[in-house]
C-alpha cells in the first residue's frame, strides 16, 4: 500500500513541470518512434508513432477500425488493439506490423511476444498460388493460415526443410498440425505429408 500524500504539496515550481513534461516527451518519442504532436486521436485513442504508419500503411479506419486500447507496453516494444481483430506491433528491431484474425488467435494461444516467434517482421499478407491463404513472418518462424487449414506455427529446422521445398506453393502444402513430439524428435503435418526432426 502506498502512504497518503499530502495534497496540498505542490512541485517546485514551473521549472519541475517542464522538466516532467520534457522527460515525459523524450520517454514518448523514443519508444514510439515519433514525438507526442504526432499522435491523433481516432475514436477513443490516440495512435501514433510508427503504429500509426502501419495503421494508414493498411488503409487506416476503414481497415482496422478504430483503437480499443491505448498504445501500451509489450515485452521489449508496444501494441495496440483494433476493433476489427487486429493488433498493431512495434520493437525497435522489427518496426511496426499488423496481425490479424485467426493468425492473431494463433499468435495469442502462443503467448504474443513472448513466444518463441517474438514479434511480427511482416505484415499480414496472402499466401498460396491463388493468394487465398495468409501468413505473418516472425524472427523465430511464420504463421500460416487457409480456410482448409486453420492456423500453424512453423519454425526451427522443420521451418528450413519445408521451406527448402517451396513453402505452402511446394510439395507440403500448408501446415495442418502443429510441431508435436514423435519419437524423440519432433514432426509436423502438412497436406503433402510430415515432416520430421531429430536431435
């Protein structure tokens, strides 16, 4: 429990407010990536920053919606949520990209962030020879959907093999499993069949 303050203290003077307000700027803008002017307010919330590029990147409002939330802190960088099912993320390593729908469902069961993936390097985008499917790229694997499917994490070296043999466009398919233990390794399916890893 914090003890009671004592309301009628008062700051130091303007100077203490200024050098607040200063700290509170410099904090803002090197976290977002731009200065406190560059946020507008779009419904409830402000967005700004590189968020906000990636949010008009999209087609702003009439993509996303307007915010639910604030900007707030994730493990190492910044999110915000979005009426229509997506967030925005943003880290210094990875700028700023939006994740959707069922690959955003995906992404939350496997702990946002702080996942082995980390946070999205790519926008969601299509997949497939028809582009029906869609997929996020992330520092630790991708994310692969289509409506046959569902929505799988691929990543490590069952990553690199299916990849190598062309990815959803090649001779696996899209992934219908996730990465489970077979025979002290591990394997995944695929449409075109498993594939499997051992230490």
């Amino acid at each position: 429990m914090q003890p009671r303050r004592n309301r009628s203290h008062r700051p130091a003077g303007r100077a203490a407010l200024a050098l607040t307000a200063g700290v509170a700027a410099v904090v803002f803008a090197t976290v977002t990536g731009a200065g406190p002017a560059a946020a507008r307010h779009i419904g409830a919330f402000d967005v700004g920053g590189s968020i906000e590029k990636a949010y008009d990147r999209a087609g702003g409002t009439g993509f996303f919606g307007n915010p639910t939330t604030p900007e707030s802190a994730a493990q190492g960088g910044r999110f915000q949520v979005f009426e229509r099912g997506c967030s925005i993320y943003w880290s210094v390593g990875t700028d700023a990209h939006n994740i959707c729908g069922l690959i955003r469902d995906k992404y939350a069961s496997m702990g946002w962030e702080r996942s082995p993936l980390g946070f999205p390097l790519s926008d969601e985008s299509k997949a497939g020879s028809d582009g029906a499917g869609r997929y996020n790229m992330f520092p630790g694997g991708v994310i692969y959907w289509s409506e046959e499917t569902g929505a799988h994490a691929v990543w490590g070296s069952i990553a690199g093999v299916w990849q190598g043999n062309g990815a959803e466009k090649g001779r696996y398919g899209y992934p219908t499993s996730d990465e489970y233990d077979y025979r002290g390794g591990k394997a995944q399916d695929f449409q075109g069949g498993r594939i499997t890893w051992h230490p």
